[in-house]
C-alpha cells in the first residue's frame, strides 16, 4: 500500500488549499451576516453561488465524483485527502465544491440507478449545482436504524405509485432549492424477503401531498448551511410509476450501494474538523496565560494537544487503507475497514473537540468560535451515518464467523 499522494492529488490539494484560505474561510463570517438580512433562514446567502462559481473556474467541482462522465473520476485514494480539507469549514466547502451531502449520496444513486430520463431531469440539475435534494429514509415512530422497520408504504395504482408516510431528519428538505426527495418505503411490506420489501422513488418537492413540516434541531442547531433537517409527511402522495428507482425491492441493496462512498467522505470530513480542532488549540494555548504561565506550558494542555496529533495521524492511516481497498477489491473486501472507520473516527473526533472546548472555556461554547458547531456535527454522526452500535455487531459477526 502506497499513500504518497499522486501529481494529481498533490494539484489538487494545492489548489484546493489556496481555495479554502483565500476564500471560504473569510466567508466563514460574511455568510452569517448575509443570512440575518435575507426574508427566511433557508434561503441561501449569496455568498454561496459566488462560492460556487469560484470552484466551477477553479476546476474543484464534483471531485467525488469517481464516474468521469458526471465528476472528475478520481478513485477513493485520491479523493479522501481532498475531502479531509474540507472538512476544516464542514458548514460551507463542501457545498462550494457541490460535495455536500446529501446530494453527493443522490447524485451516486442516480447515476448507477437512474433511468436516462431521470438522469436528465435530475442528475443534470444536481450535478450543475442548480438544485438540491433529500433522501427521505428515517422515521419517527420506529427504529430506523434497521431499515427493515420502515413503516412508508409505496403502493401501486395502475400507472402510479401512490406514498404514505412520516419522515424526520430529511437533511436539506428546508431548502426551497432542494426539489427532489428520494423517499424510501415498502412496496411489499408482507414480503417473506424482509430485504425486498424496500422500494425507492422519486418524489418532486412541488407534488401534492407533500408536507415539509417543521425543522428539526441538532443540539439546538437548526443547520441552515446544511438546508435544515426536516419532518417531511406524505399524505397520499402520487407519482407516475415511471419515478421508481430501480426495481421493486431493489430499494435495500440500492441503500448499502449508496452508503459506501459517503463512509469515506464523512470520516475524512471528521479528520478535516479535528486538524481544525488542533489549530484552534495550538493557537489558544500560545496566545492566553493561566496561573502565572502559557495555557502552552500547562502539562494537562500539552497532552491533549499530543493525543490528538496521535489519533489523527493513526485515523488518517485507517481511512486511507479503506479508500484504497475499496479501490482494489471493492467495498465488500472492505468490509471490516469500512465498520472500524465509522466506529473509530467520530468517537475520537469528538472528543478532540471536546478538549479545544475545554481550553477555550466560555469562547469554546459560544457562536465566537466553530468548536460547538463542530461537536455537535461531528458528534451526529455517532448517529447519522449508522449507529456506532451497528458498525460495531456487523464488524463483530464478521470475526466471529472465522471462529464459527
């Protein structure tokens, strides 16, 4: 295994290094202000399509994209290390260079699985950074981290497909910009195959029936970069037959092929917060004095510091031999790697951040400063992306079953 970073990569992390310096760092700032004028928090600041543009000229656009028909087709090693950096301003880069989710995820989706015609009518827009979208999969009312319990129900009706159902957590549903939901729902909920129950469809935001309900908070966030996570309720909804993605049933194994990319994206994100994390702290600890000495000299301050550059530099290494196994044998030969990531990366994230907190004292909990927002980020996705209590029995049940 090679981790030396190829000439493309190395272009592109230099380019994408004066990019985050130069321009989405001071917009850090000007974003919020811009927001506090517009007529609803959802709206999305100018800022942003300049942003955008920006990224387009710059050539940083759609880079986890590894088809190069819609992307830049790099492969998972060369795009991790690009993710990592921008995860250092999680709220706004990653929507600059159009690799936000949850459009990356749907983006994939439809390019394996779409149709021609819902390539063009969706995919399009989505990968021009015109629109936005949701995948409409957790519910309220049962525990969705078993997708076997979902509870939407996706009938047929001649040439349509009529959805009921309550869904939470739809993240960018807030949006106005976000115009397509990937809705997940049984299709045959007394199936004897709990794994081909499943369908997924598409359901365009402007059909009647729809209801975006309310917007649910994160540790009191609202996350308005992130167009808000939504309680979404289908009362009725028709949609022509024509919307199904996939094949009846197909909508489980669709699922699992949409989470593998992400799983990179997310942890090399989290790595990107907690370089942030350590910058913050260094910069504190050499700038404010305690009990008569730098926070720097304090011994408690200097062992966090060193934990963290250890955690980091041993998280890193992991997500790099995932990306590059799920490169050479596929996502299922990263079976293990693929759990161990999602397990070990968010927890120590989070408590690297935790500690920048801690050394900030009031700042470090207060809108001053980003450490907040970035636990509560990274913490969520303990959540988010699967439980960590799910990674940890599917990474289980595959050791044991050498022992069998």
């Amino acid at each position: 295994m090679d981790f030396a970073y190829d000439a493309r990569t190395e272009e592109l992390r230099e380019r994408l290094l004066a990019f985050m310096d130069e321009h989405v760092r001071p917009a850090e700032r000007v974003v919020d202000e811009q927001r506090a004028q517009l007529d609803s928090p959802w709206l999305t600041p100018p800022v942003v399509g300049e942003l955008k543009d920006t990224a387009k000229k710059l050539g940083l656009w759609n880079l986890f994209l590894p088809d190069p028909a819609y992307g830049a087709g790099l492969t998972n090693l060369q795009y991790a290390p690009l993710a990592e950096i921008t995860g250092h301003s999680p709220q706004l880069a990653p929507t600059a260079l159009n690799c936000a989710a949850p459009d990356t995820g749907n983006m994939e989706l439809l390019a394996e699985f779409g149709t021609p015609e819902q390539r063009e009518r969706w995919l399009e827009p989505l990968l021009a950074g015109e629109i936005r979208s949701a995948f409409a999969m957790t519910e309220p009312e049962v525990a969705s981290s078993d997708a076997t319990n979902i509870g939407t129900r996706i009938r047929r009706e001649g040439d349509s497909y009529v959805i009921t159902g309550r869904k939470w957590y739809i993240s960018g549903a807030m949006n106005p910009d976000c115009q397509i939901f990937i809705v997940m729902g049984k299709t045959d909920p007394d199936g004897a195959d709990v794994r081909r129950q499943q369908s997924m469809i598409l359901v365009p935001r402007d059909t009647p029936g729809v209801e975006v309900r309310r917007a649910m908070t994160v540790y009191g966030y609202e996350d308005h970069y992130h167009g808000g996570h939504a309680e979404v309720v289908f009362h009725d909804v028709r949609v022509p037959a024509s919307h199904l993605v996939g094949e009846e049933g197909g909508g489980f194994a669709i699922a699992q092929a949409r989470l593998g990319p992400g799983r990179i994206h997310h942890c090399m994100r989290l790595i990107g917060m907690a370089e942030r994390g350590i910058e913050l702290m260094c910069r504190r600890a050499v700038s404010r004095t305690a009990f008569g000495k730098p926070l720097a000299a304090q011994g408690a301050v200097q062992g966090w510091i060193a934990d963290a550059r250890v955690q980091v530099e041993q998280l890193r290494l992991l997500v790099l031999k995932t990306a590059w196994l799920m490169d050479t044998v596929g996502n299922r030969g990263a079976h293990t790697e693929i759990q161990a990531i999602k397990i070990a990366t968010p927890r120590a994230v989070v408590g690297i951040l935790d500690d920048a907190v801690q050394l900030h004292g009031a700042g470090g909990v207060s809108q001053d400063f980003p450490l907040a927002e970035l636990w509560a980020g990274a913490r969520t996705l303990r959540l988010a992306d699967g439980p960590d209590e799910v990674h940890q029995r599917s990474l289980a049940r595959h050791e044991l079953r050498r022992y069998a």
